[in-house]
C-alpha cells in the first residue's frame, strides 16, 4: 500500500491500523519512496535482555575510552576552561 504525506498527515490512525493488520504501508512524498511503516513484529530485531543498557552502541561501540554513555555525555557537556 502506498501512501502520500498529506493522507499519512490527514488520515494517521488508518493507516497504522493497516500497519498492524501485516500491511507494509509505503510512504511517499512527491511520487518518491521516503520511508515504509511494516508491523513491530514482523520487521524488528529482538533485543537480548542481558545486554548492559549503559553501553555505548553506534560507531563508537568498540571504543575502550568510554566508559558508561552518562559519563562521556556529562564530559563532553562539562564548561570549558580557556
């Protein structure tokens, strides 16, 4: 199904009704392909429970500077001292 961005604007619960029946809903903006809503349970990744909330996770996963995400945020917020 595909769907423009005024009907997605005019007409949202509809279309995530659909969405959750298994229809893949195709969202378009100006005949372009923009984004595509699919069901939560059909196209998600299920996420392990014992994984640590508190790692950094992106392109930065593998870095050992980093300790906690709450760290490194607070430090790259702190003032600087010129």
């Amino acid at each position: 199904m595909e769907v423009t961005a005024k009907e997605l604007r005019s007409k949202p619960g509809q279309i995530i009704e659909q969405a959750s029946r298994g229809t893949e809903v195709v969202i378009t903006i100006h005949g372009k392909k923009l984004a595509k809503l699919i069901p939560y349970s059909k196209g998600t990744k299920q996420i392990d429970a014992s994984m640590d909330q508190d790692l950094l996770f992106g392109m930065w996963k593998d870095r050992e500077t980093t300790e906690t995400v709450d760290n490194y945020v607070r430090r790259i917020r702190r003032r600087r001292i010129f």
